[in-house]
C-alpha cells in the first residue's frame, strides 16, 4: 500500500533524489527564460531541457504552503526571447501536508519505493479544466494511496514518476504531453462554433504581434488558439507534411499538432502563414531533422498554394 510521505526529511531525499534523476537527463540550458506563471513571471537561469520536456525547480516559503515548486513546460516552443507557458505544476508541501497542492510522494509500506504523484488538480481558470474531467479523460496510470499510515482512506492520483526506476524522464514527458493534450483539446472547443471565417479573423488578428511582445501570466492554454485552430481545420484531419489521416482521436476529433515552421525561439511569428498541423510523427522528425525541403513545402502549404 502507498502511503504519503509527510515527514519533512524524508520528503527532502524524495526531492533530492527527483532532482538528482531530472538533472541527469535534463542538460542545463544555457540561457535565461522568463516563466510565465498565475501571478506573473520571472526569469530562470537553471531551467533544463532535453528538447522535448523543460524543468525548473524552486524551494518556495514565501507561499502560504511551503512547497517544492516543480514546474514542466513543453520544450518544443520554448524560447529565450519572451515568456514561456508552464504546462503543469507538480508541486510539494514541505510539511507533508498536501492538500493544498496538487503534487506529493508517497513511498510503498513495504518496499519503501517512492513515487511522484499529481493529484489530478489541473488548473486553467476555464470550464471543463478541472481533477474530475481529467482523472476522467486520463488513461496513463494511477496510484491509490493513502493520506497518512493513520487514515487509511485511499485517494487517487496520477503517477509522474517512480523515483527508483530509470524511466524518470520519460514518465515525467509523457505525463506533461497528456496535460498538454487535455489543455488543448478543451481550449479548442471554443473555436468549435466559428464559421471560416470568423476563425480566420479571429487567428489573424492574434498573430498581430511578433511572440515575446506581449506579456503573459496564463500557463493553462497556448496563447493563440484560433491560430492553432484555424491550422488544424485547414488541415481537414490530415497531416499536412505526410498527407496521412491523423493517427488517432483525441476529444472526438483527428489529433494533429501545431508546429511554427520557423520556430518561435528563431524569431518565427505566431501566425496562419506560419503554422501547420502536423501528426507526431512528422512534428518529431521537423524538430529533429528540419529537412529544407520538408520546410519549402510546409510554407506552400500553410500558405495554401499546395
């Protein structure tokens, strides 16, 4: 049975031993980012990536609850020049009192293994974004536990990662990537109602400003959703680099990914000329291989001249 952690020293090593795994995958970027957060924004000279998943990590006691501040953003976006969108907070209580925050250890009664867990708390400020509609949604896995070795009430979360296994990173990537997905998926219902082109209006006149001009606090939802919109219905459910149909459903609807053909940390602009909806496969091989030829024919098609 897992049980949470609440004993400040031995929440400290499960800290300790995160960090030592993350920091071990993560290379430091050299560079400072400014992090966009609820209630503003700062600027982090330690923040590490390996070019899919960004962490930055901070000791917070000024908060009512003190708390390891555990905060994952999607790599692919993310750019020196401007703020960058947390996608979600793992949070820690250094009392072990986690019901306040959304994240926790726990350790096996038995074994004594560790794990990160999120409680499902998926904030946004919007309907739909909550614990009960992602618990819900979710598919990865989760992990009863109970509050204290006293109250043997069980609880529900979602596995971030097992501290004593070498799949760290990659538990941590794929559970950022399913909050990125829900997160999008429930901001673009907005955009479901608007005819053509009320949408194509609506992306032009967000893509009035270079990104990194405009400040933000938000860390829910990708700024320009109807940008991100408008490419995925011009893409009618196919990718629009391999022309295959999108590999699967996500909210009912193809799943297709938004990439800036030039990326917003070279000084692409967030807009439809410059914004294609992509299946995985092909978004990975761009950010990886970035063939010229592939880029030529993203730009015909974003621009809708073949």
């Amino acid at each position: 049975m897992y049980i949470t952690i609440q004993k400040a020293r031995e929440i400290r090593d499960a800290q300790k031993l995160l960090l030592g795994k993350l920091h071990e995958s993560l290379p430091l970027a050299r560079a400072t980012f400014t992090i966009g957060y609820q209630g503003g924004n700062f600027d982090a000279e330690d923040l590490r990536s390996n070019g899919r998943v960004w962490f930055v990590h901070r000791v917070d006691r000024d908060s009512s609850v003190k708390r390891n501040w555990n905060a994952f953003g999607d790599a692919s976006d993310l750019r020196p020049n401007g703020s960058n969108k947390i996608i979600v907070e793992t949070n820690v209580a250094l009392d072990g009192k986690s019901g306040l925050v959304a994240g926790l250890f726990v350790k096996d009664s038995e074994s004594g293994n560790r794990l990160l867990i999120h409680s499902g708390k998926i904030g946004g400020g919007k309907k739909g974004i909550g614990k009960s509609a992602f618990l819900a949604w979710y598919k990865g896995r989760t992990i009863e536990y109970a509050p204290s070795s006293r109250d043997k009430t069980m609880l529900r979360g979602i596995l971030v990662a097992d501290l004593d296994s070498n799949l760290v990173v990659e538990q941590v990537e794929n559970f950022v990537r399913a909050v990125r997905i829900f997160k999008q998926g429930e901001a673009e219902q907005e955009t479901d109602g608007l005819s053509d082109d009320e949408l194509r209006k609506r992306a032009d006149k967000a893509a009035g400003k270079k990104p990194g001009a405009k400040a933000t606090s938000g860390i829910a939802f990708d700024r320009d959703i109807y940008i991100a919109a408008y490419a995925k219905r011009r893409a009618k459910g196919k990718c629009e680099l391999c022309k295959e149909p999108a590999p699967f459903e996500s909210a009912g609807k193809p799943y297709l990914e938004c990439h800036h053909i030039q990326w917003l940390a070279h000084g692409g602009y967030d807009s439809r000329e410059n914004t294609v909806a992509l299946c995985p496969n092909c978004h990975r091989k761009m950010h990886i291989v970035g063939d010229s030829k592939d880029i030529a024919l993203l730009k015909k098609r974003a621009k809708g001249t073949r």
